[in-house]
C-alpha cells in the first residue's frame, strides 16, 4: 500500500468518527490522538 493511499484511508476514517468533532481541547493533543491511531491502525494491518 502507498503511503498516499494509506494517508486517504486514515482520513476517511478519522471523518467518520464524530468523536474528532466534539473534541475540546488543543490541537497538539489532536494531533497526537491521531498519531497513535495511524500507529494502532498500521499495527493491525
């Protein structure tokens, strides 16, 4: 899978959970939420 690919798929996914919407808190944490859902994602793959 290309990085590009894969990169669409993470966010395709990350849209489809609300919970990112209701998020209330800075964006340094957001980014590191979704860092660790790219990790757990490429783990279960």
């Amino acid at each position: 899978m290309t990085q590009d690919r894969l990169v669409v798929e993470l966010i395709v996914t990350l849209k489809g959970w609300r919970l990112l919407l209701q998020l209330r808190c800075s964006t340094n944490r957001i980014t590191d939420i979704v860092k660790a859902v790219v990790v757990l994602h490429h783990a279960s793959t």
